[in-house]
C-alpha cells in the first residue's frame, strides 16, 4: 500500500477539463518531444528545427521562456543518411524539476540545463546522434539511445560522465550479452 501512496505522489495531476477540450493554447511547431512538471503546469518543448526548447506555461496558456539548446559547432562526420535532424530530440526533467536534461543530435551530447535559467551547465558526450533519453527513478542515471552509433550510452548524472555503453545490437531480451 505504501509503494501504491509514493507512486500516486509522483504522477502527475489530471489534466483540466479546458486543457481536455482541445482548445489552441500556443501555436508551436516542429515539436519533436515534451517534458512535463509533476504538477503538470509547465511543459518543456524540444523544438528541433530551431535547435531551443520552449518553456510554457499550461495554467496561464503562455510561453514563459525559449532556451537555446546545444549547438553544433560543425556537423558529425557520420551524419544519419537522408534524415535531416540536427537538434535537440529528447527531454527528461530530473525528480526535483530542476535540471532538464536534452540530447542533441548533432552535437553527440546529453545537456543538463538549470531549469530557473536555461543556462547549460554540463555537456556530457554520448555515441553519435542521440536520439532518445530515459532516467532512472532515483535521477542518478541516465540511457541515451544514439541512432547512427547503434547503441546505448549509460550517464552518471552525479559525476556529469559516460560510465559505460552497450551495443544495441548486442543486448538479448532476456538481459545476457552475445
């Protein structure tokens, strides 16, 4: 029962019943992926074409602030064939909501970005063209999913560093490595 109490604390609030309606709140293109705060008043937008992320606020129906995501300072050398993503693909908020965390594609790197001031505090570097994102439950760690590298980059988030990878092509369902 206690598991069952901490799990209901952690979800987020249901949504209003004008946020259910449909009604246009902001007109913002080219998301590729959302964050949302527990209490589901702030969404974190990746907007990938501009390379920046969108903060906006649900309750007020506003954008709050635009943060400039990593750039790229030279496209990879191994760039993904035909597909024409360059910038920031995946967002996570870290359990306290003050750290977001990106990946950006073209700069092969997780960024941890201060909520309160869209400053990038940490650029830690994955395989090539990170694409996808998840973090532990405790915040300590994070798996970046890089497309053209075909693997898995394991982050400390404590020590702000790669602390291993995997293969993608590598892992078996049933958790043993070939």
């Amino acid at each position: 029962m206690e598991e069952r109490n901490a799990l209901r604390e952690t979800l987020s609030a249901p949504v209003s019943r004008e946020q259910a309606s449909g009604d246009l709140l902001a007109e913002i293109a080219d998301i590729h992926d959302m964050a949302i705060s527990r209490d589901a008043n702030t969404l974190y937008a990746a907007i990938e074409n501009t390379n920046s992320i969108v903060v906006f606020d649900l309750g007020q129906k506003k954008i709050l602030h635009t943060f400039t995501a990593p750039i790229a300072k030279e496209k990879s050398v191994k760039h993904c064939g035909g597909c024409k993503d360059q910038g920031v693909r995946s967002l996570a908020l870290s359990p306290d909501e003050t750290l977001l965390y990106a990946t950006s594609f073209e700069a092969n790197a997780l960024s941890v970005i201060n909520v309160a001031t869209g400053e990038i505090i940490q650029s830690i570097t994955t395989g090539a063209h990170p694409d996808s994102l998840i973090l532990s439950r405790d915040g300590t760690k994070a798996w970046v999913m890089n497309r053209t590298s075909n693997s898995v980059s394991a982050i400390d988030l404590v020590a702000y560093q790669t602390c291993g990878g995997y293969p993608a092509g590598e892992i078996r369902r049933d958790g043993d490595e070939r």
